[in-house]
C-alpha cells in the first residue's frame, strides 16, 4: 500500500459579508485542506471522448485520515491534488476515523471559478 500525502479542496458556499453585515449574495469558494493517508487501489484507464487523444482517468481509492472538518463538510469535497495534478472525487464515504476517496479524471475550473471537470 502506497501513502499519501496531498490536499483535498472542497468547493463551499458562503454569504458574501461586507463591513461585518451579510449582504444576502452567497459565492462559493474553494479551500483546500492537506490530509495524510493511503493509496488502497492505484489504476488508470484511457477513456475516449470528444478529444483528439484519450483522456486518462484514474481509478483509484485514497484513504485520508481526516479531521472535524472533513466529517462535517465530506459532501464539499470536489478534487484532490495528487502528483501535482487536480484529480475530480467520484465518492466519499466515511469510514471513521477515515474517508474514503474514489478519484476519477483530471479536475478543472472554468474562467468564471466554478467547478467542471473532464470525465
């Protein structure tokens, strides 16, 4: 089993505040946390799509060991930074004190910073 060392980043929506009073426009944002843990399956696929080459998507499972943070906002969790590259969250599943990751295909963002991704 390999280990894992990253960052998860969870996409949160919050209400803008301005001079300490709300301002009734909700954005969201994203935040990245660092976890630390295991890789319990390391596969790929080449998926063929739209593109002129194959895309490469991963299938594999990362446990993290998580924190109270990633208990109460595990359904935020859009991507994960693994070999310097953005990785798109299939699932999490809690399986305290872990969660369990399943990565698919490389994660992005489109100009305006909301979520897509390739897949």
């Amino acid at each position: 089993m390999a280990r894992f060392s990253g960052k998860v980043g969870y996409l949160i929506t919050a209400e803008e505040i301005v001079d300490g009073e709300p301002t009734g426009v909700w954005k969201e944002t994203y935040k990245d946390r660092p976890y630390f843990g295991d890789i319990e399956q390391l596969s790929s696929r080449w998926s063929s799509g739209s593109n002129l080459n194959d895309d490469v998507v991963l299938t594999n499972t990362i446990s993290i060991v998580a924190d109270p943070f990633a208990f109460e906002n595990f359904q935020k969790m859009r991507y994960v930074e693994w070999k310097g590259q953005k990785w798109k969250i299939e699932s999490a599943s809690v399986q305290t004190p872990r969660i369990v990751l399943s990565v698919g295909g490389v994660y992005n963002a489109d100009p305006n910073g909301l979520a897509s991704s390739t897949s």
